[in-house]
C-alpha cells in the first residue's frame, strides 16, 4: 500500500519592504564643468562681434554671408534639425528639365522680371562692336590690387608726374580719378564675375534641350510632310514650318551656286636676263 505524503502549506508571502530612500547626488564641482554653451544664462565668454559688449577686434570673428548658414546650423534653419527626414527617405531634386511645365512658366517669368530689376540697377551699360570687344582691355587675376598698390606709391611720394597720352608734357598722376574708376571697375567686376557662370549653365541647359527635341521633331517634320498634299488640315498646321526651313534650303542653294572667287595669284616676278656676252675679236 503506497503512503502519500502530505505536501507542507504554502507559508503566506512576505510583506515587503519599504523602499529606501535615494541618495542625493554629489554636489558638482564648478571647476570641473566645461564652459557653458554660448547663450545660457551662465554663459559668461565673449560676445559675438557686432555686440554692444563685444571687445575684440572686428577682422578676429569671421563674417558669414547672409545667403549661407552658420557652421552647425542645417541648411533649413534651427527647425530642420528635429525634422530630418529618415535615411531611407530619398530626397528627389526637381530641376528644368523635370518640373511641371506650369512650374517653368512660372520661374521663368519671375526670373525675366528679377533681371530686368538687375538691368534697372546698373544703368548705362554699354554695348561695344565685335572688333571693340575683341581688343578691350582686360584684368588679371590679382591686377586690381597691384594697380591700387602703385596709386597708394604715387600718393605717398607725392610728386610724382607723367606723361599721359604718352608724348604731352609731364603732369601730375590724377589718383583720386584713377582710384575712383579702379573701384568701380572693381564693383562692376564682383557683377560679372557672378552671373559668368550662371550664364555658361544656361548656355549649356539650352544646348542639352535643344539636342533632345529638334532632331526628333525634324525626323517628324520629314515623315508627315508628304501627306500635306493629301490633307488641307495637315498643309495649313504645317505651313510655318515648310515656309520656314524652305527659306532656309532656298538660301543654302544660292550659297551653293555662287560661282566661287578664286583668290588672286600674285604675279612671278620676271627674271632677269642674263648679260649678254661679247664678241670675241678674230685674231
């Protein structure tokens, strides 16, 4: 006959202890701190340049352009920086060639009315022929500043003269003149120095665009234009362009039966004829 044991009564839980109380924390060393952020209230370093408290000298703080953020400060603004997108989030970069058509229109038309407001900025530009431009007088790299350091010569010596057209007499150098148009050549410079590129970019968008359409349209333009004589709809939607690529092969055929010139040879100079020789005398 198998005994059961009998199991032993579970004891009750136990009550449980109350929490003990934290430690408070160490009291913080003031000279083991780093310095505080610039713009908290402990802050107590030197103040950026412009400030009214502000003692250093000017050329010691950087200046950063307006168009560009400051060092640690995302390109949206402050903002941008709890905002940023997920890595695995491709960011797609609209351009010219992709933007809505309406887009376009749009910013072409805002940037027509931004360089006409440029145009009205600077007026007086002139306009020089091709033979005026191709001989005009141009700075090199650094040339401004070595001008400049002969006009600060010249005023320092002070009695400096010459002679200017070349050949009058001598007369004084006129700095202040000279110097006056040197900074407006400068100025004027810092203008075309920047819109240069964003002229070639244009250029060269304009190139690309081109290359993309007109050879497909041209193929187009061959394919269809033998139904013009079958369709009045089509001859009258294509009358522009047979109007204007047959001037066009009309000007290229006169090129091309235009009797050419030869160019004039110059005439051979004669040879001189040798001196005769004289007889000889029979002995």
């Amino acid at each position: 006959m198998t005994t059961r044991r009998s199991r032993s009564p579970v004891s009750p839980p136990r009550a449980a202890s109350p929490p003990r109380a934290a430690a408070p924390p160490p009291a913080a060393d003031p000279s083991a701190q780093g310095p505080a952020a610039p713009g908290s209230a402990s802050y107590q370093g030197p103040s950026a340049s412009g400030s009214a408290s502000y003692q250093g000298p000017a050329s010691a703080v950087p200046t950063v352009p307006a168009s560009q953020p400051h060092a640690g400060t995302p390109a949206g603004g402050p903002s941008a920086a709890g905002a940023s997108a997920p890595a695995s989030t491709a960011t797609s970069t609209v351009t010219v060639f992709d933007m809505p058509l309406e887009q376009l229109r749009t910013n072409v038309a805002r940037a027509l009315d931004l360089l006409a407001s440029v145009n009205a900025l600077l007026p007086g530009l002139l306009v020089l022929a091709p033979g005026e431009r191709r001989h005009a007088a141009r700075f090199r790299v650094g040339e401004a500043d070595a001008l400049t350091s002969v006009l600060d010569a010249v005023d320092a010596e002070g009695s400096v003269r010459f002679r200017w057209p070349r050949g009058s007499a001598p007369q004084a150098v006129p700095t202040v003149s000279l110097r006056d148009g040197l900074v407006r050549r400068v100025l004027l410079g810092q203008v075309q120095d920047s819109i240069a590129p964003f002229e070639n970019n244009l250029n060269d968008s304009v190139f690309v665009q081109t290359t993309r359409v007109r050879p497909q349209i041209l193929a187009a333009y061959s394919a269809v234009k033998p139904h013009a004589d079958a369709s009045d709809s089509v001859a009258s939607a294509l009358g522009p362009a047979v109007a204007f690529y047959g001037t066009i092969a009309r000007r290229s055929a006169v090129t091309r039966t235009r009797p050419k010139v030869a160019p004039a040879t110059p005439a051979t100079p004669a040879t001189p004829a040798a001196p005769a020789t004289p007889a000889r005398k029979g002995g």
